[in-house]
C-alpha cells in the first residue's frame, strides 16, 4: 500500500514553478517547485561513464516525434549519470526500484547487478513509499493537470481539457503510469528535459528521468513491471 494518501490525493503531478509561466522549465523548477515525479547508496560502480561518453548517450535526439535536445551535462552532476552498479536485490531483474533519498532510480538486471539512472523526485510533504506496477506506457503523452493543482495554482486551469505532447508537456517524451490493484494512482516516472532538477526533492511524488535515460528504462521495461519505492 502506498502510504502519505492525503498528500498523494493533494497532487500527484508535479506542481507548476513561477506564476503564471505554464512552461516546462516552470513546471519543474520554479519557485514552487514540482512537476510529476518520484538507488541505494553505497553500490559499486561497475562501468562509470566518462564525460566524453556522457556526451553520446545524452546527445540531441533529432528522430523523435518532437527532436529531443542534447542534455546540458554542466546542469548535471556526474554521479546521475547512467552507469551498471553492483546491487543487490532479492527482487525480478526488470523489477524498477525507486530510491528518493538519493535521487536514483535501479532497473534490476539479475547476477547482482543494476542500471542505475539519476532522478528528481518528491519534495517534502509529497513523497511516498510502496509497491505498485506499471500499468500503461505512453509516448508524448497528454497531460492533464488534477483538479487539486487547479486549486493551489489556477493558472493551470487552461489546460484542464488536456495538454497535448510535446517539449513543453511534463509528462516528457515517455511516462510510465503507476498502477495498484487495477487502480491508476496518478503517480509516474516520466521524462524532463530540465536537467538542473536532477537531484533535487521539487516534484508532488512522481520521478523525472533525462529524457535520454527514460527513453532506455522505457523500451525496458514491459507492461505490469513491479515498481518498488523506498522510504526517503
């Protein structure tokens, strides 16, 4: 079960950021902080990735529906890049395991190993613990913020009818939807393309990826993969 329902009710998706700037940059890192969201310390690193190859894997995407940037690697600290770590887990290799307290998410690989991927995740007073599984996938996703954000930010109400995908949608270029016992939770794992929230705690409980590292945990990672959220 996931615990904190109350803030979870409160908002799911990420707050928007500065007033009245209905960005994507706003909605991750203004003032107030959010935008949908959710590694163990302590694991080896087994492969890590060096700048000039950071600078590969983090490139621009230009043969996206929407061409993807390439990753601003000074906005991101080194250590949230991708990399193989020793990890180990009683859990199924595919098994997602999202670790808040330091800003990482594993995707289990079995033989005690794990890839492990940087993260922005929930702030204070909106973070959550539990198991849940992917329920649906979505490709630039509309987005459609809950009526709970409408209320603490009205500036969001123009996009209660939904906002379409794109570079400016928060959802990103790929979300997983977070489901418990049939039910969607409104929680995701989903693509931002502001690389300075890697991190950092700002989002109402859901997790942000680079869009370069959702992309490979997407293609992943199958329908009804377990998800598991530690304690923060």
């Amino acid at each position: 079960m996931m615990k904190n329902p109350s803030k979870a009710a409160a908002g799911r998706m990420d707050d928007l950021g500065r007033a009245g700037l209905l960005s994507r940059r706003s909605f991750l890192a203004g003032s107030a902080l959010g935008l949908g969201a959710l590694g163990l310390g302590g694991c080896a690193s087994m492969d890590g990735m060096s700048l000039a190859e950071a600078q590969k894997v983090y490139g621009p995407l230009p043969e996206e529906k929407f061409p993807i940037p390439g990753v601003d690697l000074s906005k991101v600290d080194r250590k949230y890049f991708r990399r193989t770590v020793a990890y180990a887990s009683d859990e199924e290799p595919g098994t997602i395991i999202v670790d808040p307290a330091n800003y990482y998410v594993y995707r289990i690989e079995g033989d005690g190993k794990a890839t492990r991927y940087g993260a922005n995740v929930g702030r204070d007073g909106f973070r959550w613990t539990g198991d849940a599984y992917v329920g649906r996938k979505s490709e630039w996703a509309t987005w459609t913020p809950p009526k709970e954000m409408i209320k603490r930010q009205p500036e969001a109400a123009k996009y209660a009818g939904g906002m379409p995908g794109g570079l400016d949608n928060p959802l990103g270029a790929r979300t997983l939807h977070l489901y418990q016992n049939g039910v969607y939770t409104l929680y995701t794992i989903y693509a931002t393309s502001a690389p300075e929230t890697i991190g950092s705690g700002i989002t109402s409980g859901c997790v942000g990826l680079l869009s370069q590292d959702m992309i490979d945990l997407y293609d992943k990672t199958p329908v009804k993969t377990k998800v598991v959220v530690l304690p923060a």
